[in-house]
C-alpha cells in the first residue's frame, strides 16, 4: 500500500533555488518519489512513500523551514506508488497563471467540504470548475460552467469572455469555485476578486479533499463522475478509489505504461500517443 501526500502553499520565497538542493537530498534519503515544485510564489508537491512513517520524517524535515512551518497535507493511499522518481523543479510559477494583473485582490472565502453542497445548492450560486477539459470530460459538481480550456493559463481570457457573454455583476454574484487540491482556485479567486467581484468562494482543500471528508464521514456526494489526478492513477472515483479511464482517441482502456507516454493534456493509449506526435 503506497500513502500520497499533496500539499502547497503560496509564500514568497526568496531563496527557492537554494531550498532545491535541500529539498532533492531530504526527499531522497528517505527514498520518496513524487514532484516538488519550487518558485519564488511558493511550493507545489505531491509525494509518496509506502511507509506512513516516512512521510512523517519528510514533514520534519521541510518544516524547518520557517515558512513551510504550517504547511498542511492531504492524505489518499494507493496500491501502487505512481510516480516512477523523485522530481524536485524550479519553476517562473507553481501554478501557470501568466495573468498577474489583477491579481492583487483577496483570495476567495474558503469553503470548508461540510459546507460545499449547501453553498452549490443555493439558486443563486454561479458554480464554477476552473480545471482543463481532459479533467472535466471524467467528471465535475452538476451544474457547473465548465470553460472547456486546455491549460490553465488560458483561464483568464475565458474568464473575461464569460464575463460579457453571461452579463453576470460582479457586485451581487456569489461565484464558488474548485478544483482538484486547492492552489488554481488561490489563483483565479485572486483574479476574480481583482477584476471586481464582491462575493467569491472556493473549495478548502479541493475535490480530494471533499471526497475524503464525504469518505470518512460516510456521508453521499454531489460529485458526479471520476476526478483526474497528475499521477500514475490517472483517474479516482468518488471513493477515492483507482479507476480505469478509456482513451479518448480509440476507446480502449489506457494502461500503465500508457499513463507514462500520455501527452499532457490528453488521455489517450500509447499508440495514438504516437500516432498525435508524428
């Protein structure tokens, strides 16, 4: 049984390419495999192990760092560690946003999981998904604005014109937002509140962490569909189980070593892998 861990945290941090080395050195004695990434805006990282024990000792480590200090984690297990090394970078943004114009505003009011469906319940709440459409195809919240973008960065533009096309007013929407961990919607909750919306909310944690909530409490879900993940699993069900995806070219099911030849961006079988980048 393999334990994931995924957290972030957006802080400035000056030395970032100092803390590389440090980090890569702790990450491998300990024998993690995952991706840490580093930038001047903060840390990104989703590593595994299959001792609990390990994971603890990571923890130490990285907070000793003054800023990383608080840094919390999600928790989900696997029966495979699906990540094949241990990836420690140094990134322009953890996040590729490349908007930084408006956002100087405040990031969205969390929303914790046992608060979610009642907020998205509410008529008057415009639900919004900020993630990619390869992720949203598997699954999403009913009812939500999907903005049908192949990378983040182009969710500004989207954004601007949905804005003029819905006439929403920004003054008087309630807007919630989510996606998979937490740290796009820091991102686009800034942006929204910058470009003049009063009333912005976001998923604390993000879908995983709702559906780990829902899981532990035993309670239903309004998730419908399966929830992309950027690892070997590929896909998660609403029980935070591994689920098998189907290639969006040919139909057929997407194995494990297709997962390691995958184009970012699309979910498809090796050979039409092949077949797109020839």
């Amino acid at each position: 049984m393999a334990v994931l861990v995924t957290f972030y945290k957006l802080v400035f941090l000056e030395d970032h390419e100092y803390m590389q080395k440090d980090i890569l050195e702790w990450c491998l004695s300990l024998g993690l495999k995952g991706t840490i990434l580093l930038s001047e805006e903060g840390i990104n990282a989703t590593v595994a192990s299959d001792s609990m024990e390990i994971i603890d000792a990571f923890f130490k480590l990285l907070r000793t760092e003054e800023l990383f200090s608080d840094v919390c984690y999600q928790v989900t297990c696997a029966d495979f560690v699906p990540f094949r090394k241990m990836k420690v970078r140094l990134k322009r943004e953890v996040v590729s946003f490349e908007y930084q114009d408006h956002c100087s505003g405040c990031v969205g009011k969390y929303v914790d999981p046992c608060d979610w469906d009642d907020l998205i319940s509410r008529e008057e709440t415009v639900l919004l998904d900020v993630r990619n459409s390869y992720e949203t195809n598997l699954g999403t919240f009913e009812g939500a604005v999907i903005p049908g973008i192949n990378y983040f960065r182009e969710y500004p533009k989207w954004t601007q014109g949905w804005v003029l096309r819905s006439g929403i007013d920004a003054s008087t929407a309630s807007v919630a937002m989510f996606c998979t961990g937490g740290i796009r919607c820091e991102k686009s909750s800034k942006y929204f509140s910058g470009i003049g919306f009063k009333n912005v909310y976001h998923l604390k944690g993000g879908i995983i962490n709702y559906l780990l909530y829902k899981k532990k409490m035993g309670d239903s879900h309004l998730w419908k569909g399966n929830c992309f993940v950027f690892d070997d699993r590929v896909a998660l069900d609403g029980q935070l189980k591994v689920v098998d995806v189907k290639c969006d070219e040919c139909g057929i099911d997407i194995g494990r070593d297709d997962v390691r030849t995958m184009t970012r961006g699309y979910v498809t079988c090796t050979p039409c892998t092949n077949m797109r980048e020839q």
